[in-house]
C-alpha cells in the first residue's frame, strides 16, 4: 500500500521478477497506491522495479475494487489502503480477488490461478 515499505516492496520486486512468465500468459501486471508519480518513480528506481505504478491519490481506482476500505486498528476505525489484488480477465470483467493479501509469495499465488483461469 505505500512505496518503500517492507510489504510493497517485497510485492513489487517478486511481481517484477516473474513478469516474464506473466507476460507469457499475456498478462499486465499493475500496481496502484495513493503514492504520487514522483514517490513510485524513486521507488521503481530504487528497487530496479519492472512493473507499471498507478498513482490513485483520490482512491478512484481503488475503491471500487474494495482496496481503499474502513480499517480498524487498536481500537480505531479509519480509512485506508486494504492490500488486494484483482485479476481481470481480457473482457474487462473481474475474474479474482484477493482481499488483505500478505506480500510474500503473493505473486505465485495469482499466476497459480491465473494458469487455472487459462486451462
């Protein structure tokens, strides 16, 4: 959910490393925070990331697909980024989700049931 943390940053360098095989699968791997442009430029940067970066600031993108959500913590409640995943499928139409993901192994995991979606 924010660029430089552990979680994404595991995420995105294992989403990068299997782009290949992704790509082989003729699927797009996209990532979307409410980081600005400059803050994921640094960050694929930094970590020699291969994989494209929306910025979604105002949570247009994400909120539909139930990532930008109430959140509780330690006795709060408050909005904020759910790590999720959602794999449409070539017509548009969501074909997974995977809601509060944990980052490591994440990227095995949607190219296991992407293989699935394809057989």
């Amino acid at each position: 959910p924010k660029d430089n943390t552990p979680g994404c940053t595991v995420e995105a360098t294992e989403f990068t490393e299997k782009k290949g095989e992704f790509a082989k699968m003729d699927a797009e791997i996209i990532g979307v925070s409410g980081d600005s442009e400059k803050s994921h430029q640094n960050f694929t940067k930094k970590h020699d990331l291969d994989i494209t970066l929306l910025s979604d600031p105002e949570h247009g993108i994400m909120e539909p697909y139930g990532a930008w959500a109430e959140k509780k913590m330690y006795g709060k409640t408050f909005m904020g980024i759910v790590r999720s995943t959602v794999l449409i499928d070539p017509d548009g139409k969501v074909a997974h989700v995977w809601p509060k993901v944990k980052a490591k192994g994440h990227a095995d995991a949607v190219k296991e049931r992407l293989t699935e979606l394809q057989d």
